[in-house]
C-alpha cells in the first residue's frame, strides 16, 4: 500500500489543463499571425486566414475557463494570490531559491531544503506566467474588437491607432515571455526533469501525489497534510511485473 496526499482539486486541473493546452496552441497558431509569410509561402493565404481564426477561436477558452473558476471558487483565487503567489518568504524559500540553478545540473549532489505548498522559485515562475497571460489576453482583445468579434467584421469597435498599436507591442512582447516561462515550467511540470519524474499526475491526472515524492518536493505542506489526514489516501501499489 501506497499513501498519496490529493494535491489539486478536480476545478483546478481541468482550469490548468485547458489552459495548459490553449495556450500552447495559442503560440503555434500565434506563430502564424506575427509572421503572415510562414503560412502563406508554405499552403497560401487561406492557411494563414485559417490559422487568424483559430487562434481568435483558442483565446476563448484561454480566457472564460479561468474567469469561470474564479467566480465558482473565489476563495482559492484569494488563496493562488495571497499564498501561492506573494506569499511571505522564510529562510528555506530564499535558500531553494538561491540553490535551484545548481539543483538543476546536479540535483543528486544539491540538498534542497523542505517547502511549502508552492516552492519560492515556482511562486515567481507562476505569478509571472499569470500576469503574462493577463496582459495577453487584454492586449488580445483590443485587437480583436478593432477588426471585429466575428469573421465578416460584425461587433467592432474602433480604437485609436495608437492603442491598437500598444496592443500589438503588448501582445508580442508578452508572448515571447510567455514562451519562455512556459518552456521551462514543461520541462519541470511534465516531469522531464529526473526529479520530477511522475508529477505530472499531479495536474493530469488525478491531482494526487504519493507520500515520498510530497516529502521530498513540499516537506512543510506534506507535514501538514499528513498531520491533517483529510487529504491522505492510500492506494494498492500496482503487481510487479
């Protein structure tokens, strides 16, 4: 038998999970609408036009599945912000944060000292990908309402260049932030760095994570979930082969 602690609830996986995925075919198709020519050298107009579309389409849930969770869980909203995000620092969230890049390239021979329930680095990480996100999405919109909600132009509303033009810069500067968080928040959430190797059913699957591994990534919140008991399942370790 195996003792798992549920991490996540069942509202903030599949948030994080559409939002996951649209993002990231956000910037594939974004590709296509900051750099027309990729397209339209390749398959022609029509592709890019196509791709114009459904990035326009993936902003929608990008933006009203997030919108959705905070108006059915305003509490955790008040909890991501509060705690998981500008949460006071001790001496251990400024010591993992400070031992993290050396962590990364030898992580056998880094001690790395208990957390949380969000690491210090991973506060910065996620409360930037948030704001990224944010400005995104409003960036975003203001260029979607200046050539109109829906394909044939209807439902416009016009800006001055200027802020169309801010817009622009907004949005492009933000998405290449985005990128660049959202690759190294993979590489550790998807589990490919060895260390973290099985977390992601953390956030795709059923939002739980067994004792040992909550020890070693989250040693105060573990503590304190095993000491609560609520959270803390035990499970058949599955027949050896």
């Amino acid at each position: 038998m195996t003792r798992y602690i549920q991490r996540h609830s069942l509202l903030t996986r599949v948030t994080h999970g559409v939002t996951a995925v649209s993002c990231i075919l956000l910037a594939v198709t974004g590709l296509f609408v900051f750099i027309p020519d990729l397209g339209g050298g390749i398959m022609g107009g029509k592709f890019t036009y196509a791709m114009r579309m459904i990035h326009r389409v993936l902003a929608i849930p990008f933006i009203l599945v997030p919108i959705i969770a905070v108006l059915k869980s305003p509490g955790g909203f008040v909890h991501l912000f509060k705690e998981d995000i500008f949460g006071k620092w001790d001496k251990d969230d400024v010591a993992w944060a400070l031992k993290f890049p050396f962590y990364l390239f030898a992580p056998g021979k880094v001690h790395m000292p208990p957390q949380h329930h969000v690491k210090s680095a991973q506060r910065l990480a996620d409360g930037a990908l948030v704001f990224f996100c944010i400005f995104m999405a409003i960036s975003g919109m203001v260029m979607w309402l200046n050539t109109g909600l829906l394909p044939n132009g209807g439902m416009k509303v016009e800006f001055s260049q200027e802020t169309v033009l801010i817009a622009h810069v907004v949005h492009d500067i933000f998405f290449f932030l985005t990128v660049f968080v959202g690759i190294a928040h993979i590489y550790l959430g998807a589990g490919i760095f060895q260390p973290y190797r099985g977390t992601a059913r953390i956030m795709f699957g059923d939002g739980k994570v067994s004792e040992s591994d909550a020890a070693y990534h989250w040693g105060y919140w573990a503590n304190q979930e095993i000491a609560l008991g609520k959270n803390v399942t035990e499970e058949k370790d599955p027949p050896k082969r």
